[in-house]
C-alpha cells in the first residue's frame, strides 16, 4: 500500500454546523492534500485536489449545498472558489454539474457528457425533473481517455468508464494508486443504469477497472473503500451482480411472445410515466 496512506488516516475536519445536514457537508480530509465534502443526503460528494501548480475540483456537487461548501472551503481549507483552478466534472447528471455556474475557472468533462451538458440535454441531465436550471453552462475542455492532467505534486489519468451514463470517466492516481470513481463503482452496490447509459458498457467499464491496481477508491455517494483485496472484491462483486442483471433482462425480453416484442417509441417521444 502507498507510503503515504499507511501513514495518514482520513480523519474530519468538521460538520457544516450552518446548514445542517440536510442542507450541508461533512468535511474529510482523505489523505494529504486530498479534501472530501461528503454529502450526507441528496447530492454527491465533492473533492478538492490542492496540488503544487493546480488546485482541483472533481464535481461542483448539487447548487443547494453550494453554500455549504463554500462555507467550508474558506473557514476550514482556507482557500476562495477563486484558488479553484481547474473543475472535473465526472459525467453530466445535475447532482455532479449544477454548481458549476459558481466557478469562473476551466470546467473540464468526457465529451460525451460536455455535448449534453451544452446542449442542456434535460432527458439525460434530469435537472428540471429536479428543479435545477442547467441552462446555459459551458465545459471548456472535453476530455478522452487516458488524458493526463499534472498538479505537480500528482496526476489524475482519465478512465473512460461509460456505463451509468456515456458520459462517465473515474480519475484514477497511477503513482499512488487511488481512484476517484464517480458513479460506477461504489461500496456493496452496483451503479443504476439511466439513459444513454448501458449495463453491458457498464460490466466492460468495471473489468477496465479490474486491471489497475487499485490501493483506494472514492465514490460520489456513499462510503469510500481501502485495501487491494477489499477494492478487488468489491470491482469483483459489481460484475458479477450486474451480469446477473443483464442476464435477467434478456430472459424477461426473450420471454415475451413475438407479437409483444414491439419496439418502444424513441425516448424523446415517450411518455413522463416512461422515462
């Protein structure tokens, strides 16, 4: 395991005594250097990254709790929305996006997650279903797999892991081996499946994950997961529960009489009960 985690254990830094939980983060610090506002209710976790060159964000996380965060990114990490020098966002839905109107600097995304998020593509970001305007944002840089961002001190690798949505990418470490995982591996569940998303997309994004070597992973919802072993059999488990899934679609799809079997209508054109 990493010099650096078997020295350091995560420990908080605060509860947002302010706004509540509902309303509110948790701040961890995950390793040096490595912050976590950690969302407790509705929304996903945030990280900040302080490198020597770049400071990063991975996801603005949900404009309710942007107070929150802010809150706690100037009294307890010391630094204004302006020291922010670079965003990622992890895939295009509005619980990861919807703050990023907060922050002037480059915002960067998949491709596949930049076009809808500029398209304000709502079948796919579900902010109105939410009550969240997703107009007018912009994704500066359009990212690929394996692009390389430098911080200085560390390096965050672009995995494209499509899956939840098209759009998703995890950020994996690859000197320290710890991952930033988005939503497509979590801790004892498997990622829900939305559109423009694919349960057999998803299954290749994990076994792309099974051949890193992986120390620690940080999800955007739930808990994060230390020790080779541990994270191996948790990627282990995601595959073999969403095979199962995958498996139990085809025999419900296979098991329809033929003049049953029609094609559904275009998802644009389906009905709100349907989506």
């Amino acid at each position: 395991m990493d010099k650096e985690v078997k020295e350091f254990e995560p420990r908080l830094i605060k509860e947002d005594d302010i706004y509540g939980e509902k309303a509110g983060y948790r701040l961890n610090l995950l390793r040096p250097n490595v912050y976590q506002f950690y969302s407790r209710t509705a929304g996903c976790h945030v990280f900040l990254i302080i490198g020597d060159e770049l400071n990063v964000l991975i996801d603005t996380g949900i404009i309710t709790k942007f107070n929150s965060f802010n809150y706690l990114l100037t009294t307890e990490v010391g630094l204004k929305v302006e020291d922010i020098d670079l965003v990622i966002n992890t895939h295009e839905h509005f619980d990861h996006i919807s703050s990023n109107a907060y922050f002037h600097c480059p915002i960067a995304a998949h491709r596949w997650a930049a076009v809808k998020i500029q398209h304000s593509d709502e079948l796919i970001t579900k902010g109105k279903k939410w009550g969240v305007d997703l107009t007018d944002l912009r994704i500066n840089l359009w990212l690929e797999d394996r692009n390389i961002i430098d911080l200085g001190n560390m390096f965050l690798k672009v995995v494209e892991t499509p899956g939840h949505t098209s759009g998703c990418i995890c950020l994996y470490e690859p000197y320290k081996n710890y991952l930033f995982s988005g939503d497509t591996l979590f801790k004892g569940a498997i990622s829900n499946i939305y559109e423009s998303g694919s349960i057999s997309e998803y299954i290749d994004s994990l076994e792309i994950l099974n051949t890193l070597k992986l120390e620690c992973f940080y999800p955007s919802h739930g808990r994060s997961v230390f020790g080779l072993d541990l994270v191996a059999q948790e990627i282990a488990n995601s595959i073999e529960v969403a095979k199962m899934e995958l498996n139990s679609f085809i025999n419900k799809v296979r098991s329809k009489p033929l003049d049953k079997a029609r094609p559904p209508p275009s998802l644009y054109n389906r009905e709100e009960e349907d989506l």
